[in-house]
C-alpha cells in the first residue's frame, strides 16, 4: 500500500465522514448498548491509522475499510460486531497499530476476529501455495465464520475496485478468488456473493467474451421482460385470489453462469433458452411452508405444461449447503422453456445471504446441522492433515465443493456423500474405525464391490472384520478426504515400518563398504530417482532398490560418486541441448529485452501472436508459454505463482503460429467443405494444414488446422467463418495437456 508522506486533506477527511455517516445510518435500527461509541472510537482509531495512507486509485485508504463495513452489513447481513471488526480489518496488518491496543478497547471477541483477519492476510508471499492458504482460511473459519464473512466482503469490494491494479496482479488475484473464495462462498450458501465473484473473474480473465455477452443480455431486455410480463399475468391473477403475500421477481442469471451454460452445452448464446428464470416468493409461516409452495405449482403446471425431469424437491431435501427451494421447468408462450423458482421468504434470504442468514433463523427449522456437519467435516480433515497441503486442498474440493447423495444406515439415519462417493466412503463416513476394518459392504441387502458408487435411497450394511487393513488400491476406490486421508494414515504407519526396516539394510551396508552414513545417504537417494529418504528406505525393504547394485559406484575420499564416463557422457548431452538453442526470440520474458530463453509455445493453448500471456517454468519441460485464458492458467497460478514470468510478444519478430479451430453448424447441404476452403485459402490466402467434418443428424462438427502470422489475423477468420451459411459456431480449441 503507498504510504505519501503527507496526511490526507481536511475536504478528504470530509468525505471519509460523510461515508462513515451512511454506514451508521443504514446500521442504526440494529445499535444497541454502546454500539455506537465503540463504532466511533474504531472509526476514529482506523480513520488516524490509515491518515497517510492511498488506495491505488489515489482516494483516502479509510474510504476501504468503510466500504467493506458496509458491505458487511448491508449485502451480507452482519451486526455492529463485525461491522466494528470490518472498519478495523487492515490496522494491525498495515498500521503501527498493535493487537494490545485493539484488545484494550475492544475488548476479546473483537480482538479475536481482528486477528483472525489479520492472519489470512499477506497471502502472497513467495512460495506460499493457495493451498496453504486455504487451509489458513478454514482453520480461521472453524474459529469464528465472521472472520471468513468479513474476509469476503474485503475480496468483493477489491474485486469491485480491481481497475486501479495493474493487469497481472488482477488475474493473479482473479486466479485466487477462483480456487479459494468463489467455492467457499457457494459452500456457504452466499449465492449473490459467488456470483459476484464469478462474474468479476471472467472480466478479468476474458474480457472480450464478457463485453461481448454484456452487451447481448442488454440489447435482449426489452424483449425479456415483456415475455415474462406476459407470462406471469395469468399467473398473478390466481395468486391474489389465494391471499397470500407474494412477489415476483424475472432475473437474468449471472453472466458467468450463461457462459458456462455455452461451453458446458456448446450452444450460442442465443440458443441459451434459459437466460433467466422466474422466481415466486411467497410469505407464509414455517410449518405451512411446504405446501403453500407445492399449492403454487399446481397452480402454475394448471396453465403451462411441466417438464417432468426438471422439478427439484430442494424443500424436502435441502442441497448440502442449507439451500431450499422447489425449482421446474415449464413449457412457457411461444414454446420456450421457462425455469420457476417457487420459495418463501425465509428460504429467499436463506439463498441469498447463505451461511449469513443461517443465524437470523437459527432454532427455526433445525437450520443450523447442515453447516455444523459441514464444519465437522472440514475440522477432521484439518487435524488428520500432516503438511501436503495439495493433498489437502484436493481432498477438500472433492470432498466439500462437490453436489450430494442423500444415503441410509440400516437404521434409517440419512447421510450426506459427496456424489461419486463409494461404499468404502460411506464406511467411512459412519467411523473410521468401520472403515479401516470393512471387509464387505451390502447395499439394499446386496453384496456390493468395495468401489460401488452410491445413488440416492441407498441404504447400506457394513460388515467389519479385526484381521481387515487397507491396502494402497483403497485410495483409488474412495473419493472423500476423510476416508482418503485415514486409509493414508494406516498406510503410512505401515510405510514407516517397511521403511525402518529398509535403513537398517542400508546402515549395515555402508558401514561393510566403510563409507559414512549420513554424508552418502543424499547422493543415493538422488541417483535413484526418488524424492525423500523415507521412500528410498522401503524401497530398499522391498528390494525394488538392490544394494548389491551399488558396486557401480566409486569410492573416492571415503564418498560415493559416479565412475568418470558417466559424468563425461552427461555432459555431453548438456553441449547439444544448448546448441539447439539458438533460434528467434518471439517472446521477451520478464521485460528483458536482450535475454535469451528457451522456452515453448505450449500446446494446450496454443498462443498466437497478440493473445495475452505469461511465461511458466515447469519441472521437466522448461520454459513454456500459455494463454492467459488458458484452461491450465488458474490451476498454475494458484499452485505455482512464484514460477510464473511475465511474457509479452516481441514486437518485430514474424513468424507463423498454427492453430486449431472447432466449428459446429447444421448441414444445409451446400458443401460447407468447400465454402470454407473458399473463404481461408481462396480469400484469405490463409494456409490450411487440416480440415475434417463429421455430419451425424444434420448436425455437423469439425476442426480446422492452420498458420496465421497474428491474432489479429486469426479474429479475421473467426469473422469470416461465422458468416458462412449453416456456421453456428467457431471457437479456438484447448486441449487440457
Ligand atoms: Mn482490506
């Protein structure tokens, strides 16, 4: 954050005031006791704090907190605590404030959450994964969920006023809110959040496609919303007869989520029939809830027809994360297809504002067990974890981010599993004592396979036997973190053992070739591939590593090294790669203009000339370079951000990229073949390396190689194929490497 030596100007100050002013009165039929004086006394202590400090837009840093306080309260629901927690988030961070002083005023709850905030700061630090970080993230969440509340109103209100950073640190910071915020926020329930998020992160990453759709849903508003007028008002006139308190509400739905909808079906934008969908809130007491709903569908399916696999009970079974509502499709005027969403008010909010409203209506529907068997879930995952914090983080997406199925014990207890979750998980599930000791598993009174996938209604029977143990296949059979971090547990402790065993070969061996332990212990672990001493021990135990074969080594000096041909011959491979290397920089790498590099265009993106992108070091393949909306860009920034390099193209270079494009249209039967080699070859005097169609029901699909010199170049064909009769589609291909 910039700091400027001198104090911000009396008028700012002014401004900073009248923000404070609005918070406050949003927040004033919610103050009681002395919550006004302690919001005071924490806006006067962040307002000095922060006094010299700027936002990179220039304005007042205050004018943050503020905002974020704000949001807090008015878009999340919280009270004056966090609100207090929200003006105070970045002082101990940024500030010479100490804790002591926040702790002395504040008191210990504020103090706590303070903390808490504080610590899931500076999360960019040099080889500090996301996953680590996210593994911060919820051991703070477990503590007190304020702080991770508060923590997104923080990220959504960066988000918002992302514009002023410069460009790589918003897809870094874009990449992060992918992989950590964005599923939490749906995790929690945090709906309008999520899609926020979403929303933002495919401005940042594909500008162009979100302009682009932007402008579609806004040149289409009209049209919307007179069809959904005259959708609901037949509608509307049998709702006033039922006397029930109701409002309507046709949203269009976030344009992250439309274009997932294009990729996922591979359709044009104009073929996503449901842009929006139409939501009946109802206002009725708890227990009349379920059937008010059902009595409005009813009414609806009484004047459009319904679509009979689309209805989702979400009110008999709320999804994992608290969410209820009772969701169809109906066949709407001019045959289109129509999503309703019929719900209460309570349920509104519960959708809205997620894990934030849970506390608003906590007691009043037993609300509160799907988070606490949620946060149950994520504290065992967190104490059986030691250190792979990738094993983690997958075992946690897996686990926790993915849709449900609803299983039984044989006493009729329901139980929630991920979907895809297996018997051997479900075994787990119930103890992982069951689970290690599982010897057989029944599913509706059948004898299942270990790896059975579970579907909803299942009710399973596990056997347990004392001789049972898991063995390395289990981890391939189950797919939550729980089961899969025990079963590595157990196997671990036998592994230690195996492992034991093998050093005490090796320590018999290196003291019969009269060479020290611990000074050549390194030199073989790395001539044998392997990456821990651990691993080359039990290799060792199970003869996979044969000492006898360490006669090849030599013994200098009391060390084991490589007999002299050996080396020699390396080396030599080393001279030719580096002739090899010379050829034309396309790219300069980190600004440096005259530095040669090696490196690769990578293949699962293909970047040509033009496309924005960035530079990535891997392992064993060196230097390749990636789009930076390539499918691999965010899973690489999130997990290893410190080996990203900035790329940019050489600007007087030339040279020809090949590409690869996906078309999609219907068969008019005119020789699409021909059309196309027409307008790329013949017009465009494009040079074409492959074209291949198949047709199958008057639908056909294809794929076209070809060099072009620039992207600019590339957009013309893109243009041009579009424009070709029975073309629907024309997209770049990725392939995931
Ligand atoms: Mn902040």
């Amino acid at each position: 954050m910039p700091h400027t030596t001198e104090s911000i100007t009396k008028d700012e100050i002014d401004v900073c005031h009248e923000a404070y002013d609005i918070l406050i009165k949003n927040l004033a039929s919610k103050l009681k006791g002395d919550d006004k004086e302690m919001l005071d006394a924490a806006y006067r202590m962040a307002l000095d704090a922060h006094k010299f400090q700027r936002r990179k837009s220039g304005e007042p840093y205050i004018l943050h907190p503020i905002a974020v306080a704000r949001i807090c309260h008015e878009e999340i629901g919280l009270g004056p605590t966090a609100v207090i927690c929200a003006l105070l988030h970045d002082v101990v961070e940024d500030t010479p404030i100490e804790l002591d002083e926040i702790f002395e005023k504040f008191g210990p709850k504020i103090t706590r959450i303070v903390d808490g905030l504080t610590k899931l700061d500076g999360l960019y630090n040099v080889g500090n994964t996301n996953a680590e970080n996210l593994k911060k993230v919820l051991s703070t969440l477990v503590e007190d969920v304020r702080v991770v509340l508060i923590k997104m109103a923080d990220r959504i209100h960066n988000l918002r006023t992302i514009g002023a950073m410069p460009v790589h640190k918003q897809i870094k910071i874009a990449a992060e809110t992918e992989f950590i915020y964005a599923p939490l926020a749906h995790r929690l329930g945090l709906y309008k959040i999520k899609s926020e998020f979403e929303d933002i992160i495919l401005k940042i990453t594909d500008p162009e496609v979100y302009l682009e759709l932007e402008e579609k849903i806004k040149t289409s508003e009209k049209e919307r919303q007179k069809f959904i007028k005259s959708f609901l008002s037949p509608i509307k006139n049998k709702l006033d007869e039922l006397n029930i308190p109701f409002r309507t509400i046709g949203r269009v739905k976030a344009i992250s989520s439309i274009y997932q909808k294009i990729q996922n079906k591979n359709v044009p934008f104009e073929r996503v029939y449901d842009l929006f969908a139409i939501r009946i809130i109802i206002d009725v007491p708890v227990e009349e809830e379920k059937r008010a709903c059902w009595h409005i569908y009813s009414l609806i399916t009484d004047f459009y027809k319904p679509i009979p696999e689309r209805l989702k009970d979400w009110i008999t079974s709320p999804k994992g994360n608290g969410y209820e509502s009772l969701h169809t499709t109906i066949i709407g005027p001019k045959g289109r297809f129509v999503e309703i969403q019929i719900r209460t008010e309570r349920m509104d909010d519960i959708a809205e504002r997620g894990f934030a409203a849970h506390w608003k209506y906590k007691g009043k529907k037993n609300q509160n067990s799907v988070y606490d068997g949620w946060l149950d879930n994520i504290r065992t995952l967190l104490d059986n974890q030691e250190g792979d914090a990738i094993d983690f983080l997958n075992d946690f997406k897996t686990n926790l981010f993915k849709k449900e199925v609803y299983v039984f014990t044989p006493n009729g207890e329901m139980r929630i599993l991920p979907l895809g979750a297996t018997a051997l998980d479900f075994a787990f599930d119930i103890h992982s004592d069951i689970g290690i000791k599982a010897s057989s598993i029944k599913v509706n009174g059948k004898l299942v396979p270990m790896g059975y996938k579970l579907v909803n209604g299942d009710q399973v029977t596990v056997n347990t036997s004392k001789n049972q143990k898991p063995n390395k296949d289990w981890i391939n059979i189950v797919v939550t973190g729980k089961a899969r971090s025990k079963i590595r547990q157990s196997l671990n402790s036998a592994k230690k053992i195996q492992a034991d065993l093998g050093k005490e070969i090796l320590v018999r061996k290196l003291k019969n070739l009269k060479v020290d332990f611990e000074e050549n212990m390194d030199f073989l672990v790395n001539q044998y591939g392997f990456r821990t001493r651990m691993e080359f021990y039990a290799a060792v135990a199970d003869e996979h590593v044969k000492t006898s074969d360490f006669k090849k080594f030599v013994i200098e000096n009391s060390k084991l090294c490589l007999p002299k041909e050996d080396i020699v011959e390396k080396e030599e491979v080393k001279k030719t790669s580096k002739k090899a290397k010379k050829k034309v920089q396309l790219v300069v790498i980190n600004g440096e203009e005259n530095q040669q590099y090696e490196y690769q265009l990578s293949r699962c993106c293909n970047p040509v000339k033009g496309d924005e992108i960035f530079a990535f070091v891997s392992s064993t393949q060196g230097m390749k370079i990636h789009r930076k909306n390539c499918k691999n860009a965010s899973n690489l920034f999130t997990n290893y951000g410190y080996r990203i390099l900035k790329a940019e193209w050489q600007g007087m270079t030339r040279s020809k990229f090949i590409v690869q494009l996906e078309i999609e249209g219907l068969d008019t039967g005119i020789g699409v073949i021909q059309n196309i080699t027409n307008e790329i070859s013949g017009k465009l005097g494009i040079n074409m390396k492959s074209l291949s169609i198949a047709e199958k029901e008057g639908i056909f699909e294809g794929s076209i190689g070809m060099e072009v010199n620039n992207l600019e170049q590339l957009n013309k064909v893109i243009k041009k194929l579009k424009t070709i009769e029975g073309i629907n589609s024309v997209n770049r291909i990725t392939n995931s490497e």
